[in-house]
C-alpha cells in the first residue's frame, strides 16, 4: 500500500529512488522492502507529481510493501536537498544527471548503485550521465526533456508565422510579433533556474558546446569576450521578452504563451503541465543557428531519475525501489496515470501515451549532436544557486551593467571552483 504523508524538511521527508522489480538485463537484484520516497513537486501540483506517485504505488502493489511518499513544492526542495541530505534524508529521492550528481557522490551523500547496471533498456549514454568521475553509478534515469521555444500552432497559423530558419528569419519573426502587439517571448524569473535556459541556449548558440562545458568546469572565464557576448545578445533581445518578469513564475508566463498574449516561450516540454488546455494545439522548434558555423544542433536535455541517500538506514530495500524505479514497468505506469506523459528514458517503455509533442521531442534529442544538462545541473550548485542566478537575475533587471555582473560571477566562481 501506499501512504501519502507531508514533508518536513526537518524529518524524514525529502528524497526518492530505488528500484526493485525486473532485473532482466540489469545488475544485481536488491531484498524489497518498505521505503521512504520524496519527491520534488507538491502534492497535487501537476503531471510531474502524479507520475512519481503512480511509479510508486505501481512498486508498493507489486511487491506487497509500503512505500511512503513525501512531496516538497520544487524550489523548497532545491533550495533545501544539502542540508536535507545531510541529515536524516528518506531511502530515496528525485534528483538529476550530470553535475549536481556527481557532486553529491563526491561528498559521500548518495549511494554507488553500479550493481545495479547495466539496466536493460537504458544505453551508454544514459550509463555515462549516471556515472560520477570515480567512474562508478550512482543515479537511475527516469525520464528526460528537451528546451526548446513552444509556440500555439494557431496563432502562428493565423498570424502567417512559421518557424524560423535562420537568424535573419528569427530577427524578422521578433519583428512582426512585436508589431502586431504579441509579445514575442513569454518570459519568468521569479523561479530563479528558468533564466539559465535562455544563457544556456545563447552561449551553445554563440560560442558552442564545448565552450558550455569548459564554462561550466571553470575552464572558461566568465568575464571573457565570448560570455560578454552572449550577454550581449541577450540585452538585444529583452525588449522582446515580458517585462517584470522577476515577478512571474513559469506557469504564469505560459498561461501567458497558451492565451495569445505571448506568441513564444522557451522552455524544457514540462511547459505542457501549465497549459493542459492547449497542449494539443502546441509545437514548437530548435533554438535557430546564431552563427552558422557553430549550428544550432546543441540542446538542454535534462535527465530526471533517483538517487538513494547515503543517509538512509534502508540500503537494501531503497536499491530494490530504485532499480524497479529504472523500469520500462515504471514508466508505463507513470504514463497511463498522469495527465502528460514523461519521455521514458528506459527504450523498452510504451510510446502509446506520447502525443506529437513527446515524440517530436524523442526525435530532435536522438538527432541532436551535443546535449547539455542545463546550466545549474552542468556546474558547482553552490555556483548556479547562490551565484548565477542572482546574476541572471541582477542583469534582467539592469542590463547595461554585462561587465559588472560578468566580472562579479568570474571572481566568485574562481573562488568556489578553486580556478586561477
């Protein structure tokens, strides 16, 4: 059975992710048990919820135990998961690929799960993004999403838009919303992680992947003329973006992108969980090439899954939770409960939920050359928390102060990434 409960951000509430069920093709199998599982959406918040609840109900009904569900609006959870992790965290909780994984294995606050690889299902790729550098797993994929800019199908159809091709077509595109008296961009900061979309996009768009990554390890200054640039491009762009945005949360502005107030909005495909209304009457396109000879083939493409806490006194069981958790079993049943279905990361997962939406998605991602975690997963979390996004923040509301705000990060990040 399931038992649905608060979570206390001073108790045992926040974390989720173990597996247990088919080992077919997977590594070592785990002792099922009861488990605490928290998840980083609020109870009855939306799709994102009812996908963890229902792959936790599925577990807990198959294997005839108890599994605990503690759910945490998102940014509380974000804002809170480093100190929760080192206090008395539940078995296993919702987190993310890349760095900020990799991150919490480096400090001994996550569990090696390699036993539990290979997962049948799930390719080098989604191993490699489990992979911290000791070389070991310690993350199950679940799912994953692409950023790219949405748009109503009928009101481009109306208007006589189409999706632009180039950067001149996209500079004329811009040019006619704004004409017309639509707002080109829907736009919110208010969750400080959304404006790390538009940088991510401008500077693979400007400067390229690699470049993303260095930037990202420290191994590209922030104060130098290719971040600059990118910021650059971006102050060209605000006027066609809405404004007091520092005020909005992303669900607001797509309300704002689903009424015709706002002809586009970039964002990762959840941006269906806030308009469920019209999501059959959206598509959207890749981020258009900004210099040809970079292209425009580089992309977010966070990968959602679980980790189980170092914490948890519960190893067994909440490997057993995970590794089902990592399941194409799993994935079914978040998708026929939820009201939009998640891009499974396990291959062997049912499409018939999937609209033209998630596989359009599934398709641009396969197609992509580089594929990018987003800002704050690809980089220190102290950097992208405390640093960043108070400076994407700070530039939004002033951008004529690009040398300020870039000499500012530069120095902070040298000083938590230990650069020169």
């Amino acid at each position: 059975m399931l038992i649905a409960s608060g979570l206390g951000l001073g108790g045992a509430a926040l974390l989720g992710g173990c597996g247990g069920g088919d080992s077919s093709g997977s590594g070592a199998s785990a002792e099922p048990g009861a488990v605490r599982f928290g998840v980083n959406e609020a109870r009855g918040s939306g799709p994102a919820f009812q996908r963890n609840e229902a792959m936790a109900n599925a577990y807990a009904a198959a294997q005839g135990v108890e599994v605990t569900l503690n759910a945490v609006d998102h940014n509380t959870f974000q804002e809170s998961i480093n100190t929760y992790l080192q206090g008395t965290p539940d078995d296993v909780f919702t987190w993310f690929a890349g760095y900020r994984m990799s991150q919490f294995a480096e400090n001994g606050l996550i569990s090696d799960v390699s036993d539990l690889w290979p997962v049948d299902g799930m390719g080098e790729a989604f191993q490699q993004a489990s992979t911290a550098p000791d070389g070991n797993q310690y993350f199950m994929p679940a799912g994953y999403y692409p950023w790219a800019v949405f748009y109503r199908k009928s009101v481009f159809e109306e208007n006589g838009w189409t999706a632009p091709e180039s950067a001149d077509d996209f500079d004329a595109l811009l040019q006619d919303m704004d004409g017309k008296g639509i707002t080109p961009f829907a736009f919110a900061a208010k969750d400080a992680w959304a404006p790390m979309g538009t940088f991510d996009i401008l500077n693979m768009r400007l400067n390229g992947y690699d470049f993303h990554m260095q930037l990202t390890k420290g191994e590209q200054a922030w104060d130098s003329p290719e971040v600059r640039q990118v910021f650059e491009r971006w102050a060209q762009l605000l006027p066609y973006h809405q404004q007091n945005a520092l005020g909005r949360t992303w669900q607001e502005a797509a309300t704002s992108m689903a009424n015709g107030d706002c002809g586009m909005y970039l964002l990762g495909t959840f941006v269906v969980d806030g308009v469920a209304d019209v999501a059959d009457d959206l598509d959207f396109f890749t981020f258009p090439a900004l210099d040809d000879t970079i292209g425009n083939d580089a992309l977010d493409a966070p990968i959602d899954g679980f980790c189980v806490a170092a914490g948890s006194d519960n190893q067994a069981a909440a490997k057993a939770f995970l590794q089902f958790l990592g399941t194409a079993e799993a994935a079914d049943a978040a998708n026929s409960e939820a009201d939009a279905p998640m891009i499974a990361a396990n291959s062997n997962a049912s499409t018939e939920a999937y609209g033209a939406l998630q596989k359009k998605s599934a398709e641009v991602v396969q197609q992509a050359s580089s594929i990018a975690q987003f800002l704050d997963r690809d980089t220190n979390a102290d950097l992208a928390n405390t640093v960043i996004t108070a400076a994407l923040q700070d530039f939004i509301r002033t951008p004529d102060r690009i040398d300020e705000i870039t000499t500012s990060i530069q120095q902070q990040a040298q000083s938590i990434l230990g650069t020169s």
